[in-house]
C-alpha cells in the first residue's frame, strides 16, 4: 500500500517532518520495485537519514 503526502508508516511516527517526508518518497518508490512493505519502510528511513547526513544543509533549507 503506497502512502499518499501526509500519511505514513507507523515506525515513522517519531521522526522529524522534514526525515518521514523524505523517507515516504523512498519507500513509496521502493515499494513500486519490490512489492515488499516491510523492505520498503526500512529501506526508506534508512536511505532518507543516509541522505540528510550527507546533505545537512537541506534539513535548515526544510524548517526541521
């Protein structure tokens, strides 16, 4: 089940806006290629705090 802007997985409840925003963009892709929700979610919080840590500059630039 994709997840529409605003709506996300429940393990995503506790992260910042600006990381479950970025994380749902990736799983809902991941998603798409796999078919797998379970992998998706992981791999999405994964590649979205992979992402901000190489890109810190974009949380400001997001308001947190």
């Amino acid at each position: 089940m994709p997840w529409p802007k605003g709506d996300y997985p429940p393990s995503y409840k506790n992260q910042p806006q600006y990381l479950r925003e970025k994380a749902v963009e990736i799983a809902n892709e991941v998603l798409k290629t796999t078919g797998n929700e379970g992998e998706a979610i992981a791999t999405g919080l994964k590649r979205a705090r992979a992402h901000f840590k190489n890109h810190p500059e974009e949380i400001a630039a997001k308001g947190k």
